[in-house]
C-alpha cells in the first residue's frame, strides 16, 4: 500500500455548520485516500515519508456543479445583458463554432487547464449540441485525472437554425455519445437538455428513455429568472412546474439531478427536487451578470435542499470556485437585506461546505477529509501578513475573498501531485 503523510493546518467541513479546524497536524493517506489525522504521527508510520507544509493551509479541492466548457472563450463579454439577450447576441453564435473541432480544442484545452489551476477537480460541466467537440472535452477532463459528469446540449426548438437539432437528430447523437463513454470511471455521462424553453415534449420524454437506458442523470438551467420560469410553464401547458417536465419524463430517477440558479422555485419544484434528492446549484457571479434575482440559499437548506456552488462560466465571469463561496455569503446579505421574509445571511463555513462537500457528494467521496474520501487537495499559502498573525480559519476565509491561483501552492488528485 501507498503511504504518503502531509503536515499543515487542516481544514474541512463534515456539516454546513461545522469547520474542522486541525492545526499543526498530519493527515494520511492511504493510495490516494484519507486514513486520519492526527497531531502525532502513531508509531506504525514510523519511516513513512512526510511532506512538510508548515503553517500552510491543506483543504479540500472545490467541485463547480453547473460550467459552461464552450463559453470559456467568451468569459466577461456581454454582462451588460440579461438571458434572453445574452443568449441570442452572444452565446447562441459563439457555441456554433463548436462544430468546428480546431476551435473547440483550443476552447476546451485552455478551460480544463484553468479550472484545474483553480483547484476545481471535480466539474459537472455543459458542452454544446456538437457530439465530437462534447467527446473532446470528455477525454480531455479523463486524461487529466478530474472527476466530472459531461452533457451533449440538447435544443430542438426556439433556438438560431445555426445551433438547433431536429429532435430525432438530438435523441440519436445523445445516444451514440452515451454509448461511447458507457462504463467509464472518473468522468461520466450526463443528459443535458439546455432548459425547457429549447426542448420539446417529445425530445425531453425521449431523453427520459434513454436516461433509463444507459443509467444517467440529468443537468439543466431550472426556475432561472422570471422570463424562463414563465416560458417554460407555457410551452409546457399541462405541467405544474418546471422540475416536473424532467420528474415525468423520468430524467431524475436514474442519476444525478443537478439543476442551476433555482431562483424561484415554487413550492411543487422543491417538493419534486426534495423527492428525488436533486442537487441546486448556487452560481453568485451569474446571477449578478444575467439573471435578475438571488437564489433563497439559506431557506432552501433549512428545508434541506442540498445545494451547490457553481461558475456558471460564462453567465459567470471567472472559474474561481473560492471566490463564489464568498460571493454566495456576499449575496445572501442582500438577499436577507431587500427580503428578509425570503432568506437569511450565511456563514463562510456554510458556503465553503455547499463548495466541497456538498458538491463533492454527486461525484462520490470527494470534498471532504474524513476517513474514506479521496486526497483531492490543495495547499494554499500567503494568506497571512508578516507582521500580524491570523487563525487558519480566517486564512481560509480571506483566500476566499482575496486570493487566486498563485495562493495554490500544490494540487492533489487522488493522493498525486500535480506537475
Ligand atoms: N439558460 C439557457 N442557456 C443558458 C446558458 O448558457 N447559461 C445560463 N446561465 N443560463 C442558460
Ligand atoms: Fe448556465
């Protein structure tokens, strides 16, 4: 067995209510996976080789539940639009050069890469209706050891004729996509209708079968602003709510189901997502750019909901996952401030735990130092000014506000360290 012990300040977050904060400490992993931590190391480690990371802080690596692959290229162009504008003037263009496979692995190779620099390892990422580019990014997360689910869009209505599918066209490439990465290990396959106003009745039942069929989940945009809520209702008259056009299509019962923003969920949506214990993803910088409203974190967790954070890259502007923790506690202020009927202020610890262990959970065990998960890890360093001191706690929480790449001072996937 493979034995690798790692000394530094150790922080995680089993609860949203709780930080383990381990100080001066060691952690050991056994072939890539957490053993314990102890502030001494027990006899029969004697010999074992031990990386020495100071006072440097070691937490876990952040998964970003709701990324955009192809609008990479288009991060920070056209925040001065809301969905419907953004859509139409900026990503529905920008997607269709996905057809273009020297376009796409230029694209895909330089967001993998950043958000491994940033310390995402684990990723639910949305590529677009283009099934050779979608392969790409599939391989290109699996050669570099990520954890991911990875959806081909699908949009067979409402959408450009230069990125739209017939239905029969989007049911038979998903199909082929699905059954060439069937029984893959670390990243795996996802349906991903873009959201109801792109997809028909008979392409989302369709996606229903073969979600049974090849055992997958089902990641898309739900209850995202007003606009779509509204559209989605309308083009989906005999339906109650946005979640049950994808519980009666029978897209949540065979994987994951990870839904982002969920701004405005009705009652009936949280009442399915609680059902089949889907997963709400929080993407602050999004729905600052494009999306009018902030999603009721605080109110949905406390009615245990799980949710988690995401980029939403390029609704988002950057693939820092860090720096969405501290937005969701920034937004949640507000949220408490302008309604406070609707939701309350939340902690750093309870965000860092939606970012990490809560996100981690769809992937298996990662985000998370307890006994059993994985060493996917990060060492982060210069958090602190030379002339004053502060708790590991508050190194975290400033990482999160201020830091970036150049704070990360190592990367571990599965107990290997990244080059
Ligand atoms: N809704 C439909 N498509 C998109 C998209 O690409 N980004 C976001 N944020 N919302 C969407
Ligand atoms: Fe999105």
């Amino acid at each position: 067995m493979a034995v690798k012990i790692y000394h530094g300040d150790i922080l995680f977050t089993p609860a949203a209510d709780r930080m383990e904060i381990h100080e001066n400490s060691y952690i050991i992993v056994e072939d890539g996976v957490v053993s314990q931590i102890c502030e001494k190391i027990p006899e029969t480690y004697n010999g074992v080789e031990v990386v020495d990371y100071g006072d440097k802080l070691i937490i876990p690596a952040f998964s970003d539940l709701h990324v955009h692959g192809a609008q990479y290229v288009q991060r920070g162009i056209g925040m001065d639009c809301l969905l419907s504008d953004w859509l139409n003037h900026y990503t529905f263009p920008q997607e269709s050069r996905f057809q273009s496979m020297e376009y796409a692995k230029n694209c895909y190779d330089a967001f993998v890469d950043e958000m491994i620099l940033h310390g995402t390892f684990h990723a639910n990422v949305f590529a677009t209706i283009h099934r050779d580019a979608t392969n790409y990014l599939f391989d290109k997360m699996e050669e570099k050891g990520m954890y991911g689910y990875v959806g081909k869009v699908n949009m067979d209505c409402n959408s450009p004729e230069f990125l739209i599918e017939t239905t029969e066209e989007s049911l038979n490439e998903t199909e082929k996509y699905l059954a060439a990465h069937e029984g893959s290990k670390k990243v795996k396959t996802i349906l991903a209708p873009r959201f109801a106003p792109t997809c028909s009745e008979k392409l989302i039942t369709g996606l229903g079968k073969l979600a049974e069929k090849y055992h997958c989940g089902v990641h898309t945009h739900l209850v995202e602003s007003i606009w779509e809520a509204q559209e989605a209702l309308k083009l989906f008259p005999g339906y109650g709510s946005d979640a049950e056009i994808y519980e009666r299509a029978g897209l949540m019962d065979h994987g994951p189901s990870i839904f982002a923003h969920v701004i405005f969920p009705s009652e009936e949506d949280k009442r399915i997502m609680k059902k089949h214990g889907s997963i709400s993803v929080h993407c602050p910088d999004a729905t600052v750019n494009i999306i009018a409203g902030i999603m009721p974190l605080q109110q949905m967790a406390s009615e245990d909901l799980k949710i988690a954070i995401g980029s939403d890259l390029a609704g988002g502007h950057g693939l820092a996952i860090y720096r969405q923790v501290a937005r969701a506690v920034q937004l949640s202020k507000l949220k408490e401030f302008y309604e406070p009927n609707e939701s309350k202020t939340i902690t750093i610890t309870q965000a860092f735990y939606h970012a990490t262990k809560e996100a981690g959970s769809v992937f298996g065990k990662v985000g998370s130092f307890e006994t059993g998960y994985a060493f996917n890890a990060l060492v982060i360093d210069n958090m602190e000014d030379q002339w004053t001191k502060i708790s590991a706690q508050e190194k975290l929480e400033r990482f999160c506000y201020t830091g970036d790449d150049r704070n990360i001072r190592a990367r571990y996937i599965d107990g290997e360290l990244l080059k």
